[in-house]
C-alpha cells in the first residue's frame, strides 16, 4: 500500500504543470515596495516584506520566462531582472533567496 502512495505522488508530481517564483527574504532588513513581474501575468505585490518572509506568483511553463523583482531597503532601490524556464511538465519552483547584502540568489526546483 505504502508503495502504491509513493508511485501517485511521484506521477501527480512529473504530470503536474504547476511553476511558480517564490522570493525569499533571508536578510534582516524590511523590504519595501517589492514587486514581482513575470512576463504574461499580473504584477504580485507585497509590502512590507518582513525578514524570513516571502511572496510570489505563478508563471507559465514550457517556455524562457523574463522576470524582474522590485524592491525598495534601507532608502536605496534595488532591481534584478533575470530568466526563468520550467519545463512543461511537473511541479516547479524558482526561488529567488535575497542576502544579507541585497543580492539575490536563484535556485529551480522540480520533480527531478
């Protein structure tokens, strides 16, 4: 039995087509006025955005995504536009961690 809910978990999980960012704040400061704009969607919003927190949106899959966060700290703006793929199948998710020093990190998770 215990095999049989692995192998459905394992199938939901490959012929899924969920994709999302996620925006991480690992830093101590409060980000404010953060935006998320992924190319063919509406802008997700979030202020503030308190340490170890996070926000984020979907994003279509099977094609280059262009993605730009927005966000202001510290009296300074910050912006990093950067690209994203998942592919057209299975559960992914591109997170994008912000450092201490306001850098920001990509990382993709998927199925494999």
């Amino acid at each position: 039995m215990k095999f049989q809910q692995q192998c459905r978990r394992l199938l939901a999980k490959v012929f899924s087509r969920d994709a999302g960012i996620i925006v991480v704040n690992d830093s101590k400061t409060v980000l404010h006025h953060a935006s998320l704009a992924v190319a063919g969607m509406p802008d997700s919003e979030m202020d503030p955005v308190p340490p170890n927190d996070y926000f984020g949106q979907a994003m279509p899959t099977g094609k280059r995504v262009p993605f730009r966060l927005r966000f202001d700290a510290e009296g300074h703006h910050y912006e990093f536009p950067a690209e994203a793929r998942a592919l057209p199948f299975g559960c992914w998710n591109v997170v994008v961690h912000v450092d201490e020093g306001m850098q920001t990190s990509v990382k993709v998770n998927g199925p494999f």
